[in-house]
C-alpha cells in the first residue's frame, strides 16, 4: 500500500492518517504518538508540515472519463 493522504478520515492534513493506514494502524492511535512525540524535543511540527505539502492525495475511487 503506498503512502498517500486518505480523502476521508483526516483531521488537519490527513498526515497521520495516511501514515496510520500504511503501517496497518488506527489513526487515533497515530495522532496519539504524534501528540506525545511533540512533549519531546525536536522537529516534529516541521516533519508533520514537510510531509502534508509532499504527500500526494489519494485518488478518487471512480473517475467520469
């Protein structure tokens, strides 16, 4: 399964939960370490943003043409 921001189901950017269907997880479960990974230090705010702008989203299951 590839990487890609879900169309439904996201909160802000859909980034955790894109990254919580990839690795086969509940995304309430992914926003929940993504919050407890921001009482660390480091770039997580960066990453979160880096990775909303490069992630593609997902395509539509149907198209018309």
């Amino acid at each position: 399964m590839s990487l890609v921001r879900p169309r439904d189901g996201r909160w802000i950017g859909g980034v955790c939960a894109g990254l919580a269907r990839r690795f086969g997880m509940s995304a309430n479960t992914m926003r929940a370490i993504f919050a407890v990974s921001c009482l660390l230090p480091g770039p997580q705010f960066l990453i979160y943003i880096a990775l909303w702008v490069l992630l593609p989203n997902e395509k539509s299951a149907s198209t018309a043409w």
